[in-house]
C-alpha cells in the first residue's frame, strides 16, 4: 500500500506542481482572451462605424489571433508531455527503478532535471521537453499579449480621429448600389475616371455578389496588371504605380477610402502614408498582380 502511495504522491506532483506545469496564473490566460474578444468587437464596430474595412486593423488582430491560438497549442502540447512524464514516473516505480520521493525531490526544482540520468536518455528527454515546452509556452504568451496591446493601441488610435473621419464621412455621404451595375455611383465615378486616364489591357474585376467586404458592397474594383496570376512585367508594374499614385492624389475628389498594390496598402483615413500589408499568400492575395480601389 505504501508503495502505491507513493506513486500517487509522484504522479500528483508531476501533473500539479507549478515547475512543471507551471507558466501563468489560472486567471491571466482567460482574461487575455476576455480581452481580445472585446476588442475583436470593437474592431467590427470601429470597420462599420468608418464605412469599410481598415487594413491595418485587420492585421492587428489577425497578428494577435494568431499569437493566441499558439498559446492554446503549447498548452496542449504541455499537458501531454506532462502526462507522459507522469506515466513514465509510475512505471520506473513499479519496476523498482526510481525512488518516489528522490523523484518527487528534484521535480520541485526544473534546473534539476537534468540530473536524472538514472531514469535513462529516452525519460531524461522526456523531461527536457516539459522544460522546453514551459519556455515556448511563456514567450508565446508574452507574445500575445504584446499583440493584443498592439490591437488595442491601434483601435484607440482610430478612436481618436472619430471627428475627422466623421466629417469626411459626411461629406461625401453614404450611398447604395444601384439595381443595374451593383456598384454605387461613386465606384462607377471613380472607374470610369480610372478607365480614361490609364489603358487597361488585363481588364477590370468590381461586383463581387457574395462577398463580405467591399467588392460585395459595390465598393470596389480591381484593377489588373496582368493575368493568370502572373507578376506583372516592368511596363504594367509601372501603369500600376502610376494608377495607384493617381487615386492617393485624387482621393478627396473622388471619395476614394483606399488603395492596396503590390502588398502595400494606403488608407485615406488614417493618414498614414503607404504601409505593408501582411502576407495573405500568393501573388493576387497580395495583390501584386493588380490595384484595388474602394470608395467611401
């Protein structure tokens, strides 16, 4: 019976003590999540709210999103590296191999695992990668909850133009799109002005039904550079810097929101110039192969 008893003090001490287990306290994951929730939210109200999607604000979350499922990951990759440490230790004891309480001794300290060379390479590995996976799981997590201040910074960013961009809201109104094009009038404007200054050999992609962004709003059209999905060749790579300079400077004219080419994006909005857009994967994701062009 003691010999069992002892077992259970093993495998309780290895599934429980914070040197292994441990990375945060049980609330500090929860209300990170909390808080990339609430901020996910304010997010979709801020892109509703400003008439249209907001690049940068996407990125961020996406960023933070990501951090945090990585976080999940490593803890669950944590608790079965643990279990198997845990099942490792009962079947040392059992077969006489370990004394339970010098094993119980040294898992309260982790430098001191690497001492236990008489449980073998194989359960010393084992127990350098419960170590492993703490240090992962502790820089993930300083890594969310980096990015999840980055979010917040950004959202309250925006917050803080809510005036200015209230006033360029106004003045060039809301408008829906019309029953024949799908497009608004604004978009069929800004086109046609687009159209006639810059030829457009790879043709031009707008309605979009179905879509939950601009392009199914009748917001917005794509201006290719090329086709197939190919990099376009210096002389349309060109045309496109040309047209996407074209809209940064008649922006205010015509009610343009923003521009996204080559992987790069430039919201009037914010007022923040040209900015790297994160990488969607491939060349039309990320629209190298071509201009996008949405308006108020």
């Amino acid at each position: 019976m003691r010999r069992w008893a002892g077992l259970a003090v093993v495998a309780t001490a290895l599934l429980a003590a914070p040197s292994v287990s441990g990375t945060f306290p049980a609330a500090a994951e929860p209300d990170e999540q909390a808080k990339l929730r609430k901020l996910t939210q304010e997010a979709a109200a801020l892109q509703k709210e400003y008439r249209g999607e907001i690049i940068s604000l996407d990125d961020a979350k996406r960023a933070a999103q990501k951090a945090s499922s990585r976080v999940k990951k490593l803890k669950v990759d944590l608790l079965a590296a643990r279990r198997q440490v845990a099942a490792f230790a009962q079947t040392s004891y059992m077969t006489g191999g370990t004394d339970a309480s010098r094993f119980f001794s040294l898992t309260a300290d982790p430098g001191s695992l690497a001492t236990l060379t008489y449980l073998g390479t194989a359960r010393t590995e084992r127990l350098k990668s419960v170590q492993d996976l703490i240090a992962k799981q502790k820089k993930a997590a300083a890594t969310a909850a980096a990015e999840i201040d980055k979010l917040q910074a950004h959202i309250k960013e925006l917050k803080a133009r809510r005036g200015e961009i209230e006033q360029l809201l106004k003045k060039f109104g809301f408008q829906t799109p019309d029953a024949g094009t799908g497009l608004t009038q604004r978009m069929i404007t800004v086109r046609n002005a687009i159209m006639a200054q810059f030829p457009m050999p790879f043709g031009v992609g707008c309605l979009r039904p179905g879509d939950p962004g601009e392009h199914g709003k009748g917001r917005a059209c794509d201006f290719m550079m090329s086709s197939g999905g190919r990099m376009p060749d210096p002389v349309a790579k060109a045309r496109g810097d040309a047209l996407a300079q074209w809209c940064i400077q008649h922006a205010s004219e015509y009610g343009i929101m923003y521009i996204i080419w080559q992987q790069r994006y430039y919201d009037m909005r914010t007022r923040a110039g040209w900015r790297m857009m994160s990488d969607r994967g491939g060349i039309t994701a990320n629209h190298y192969d071509h201009v996008h062009v949405s308006v108020l």
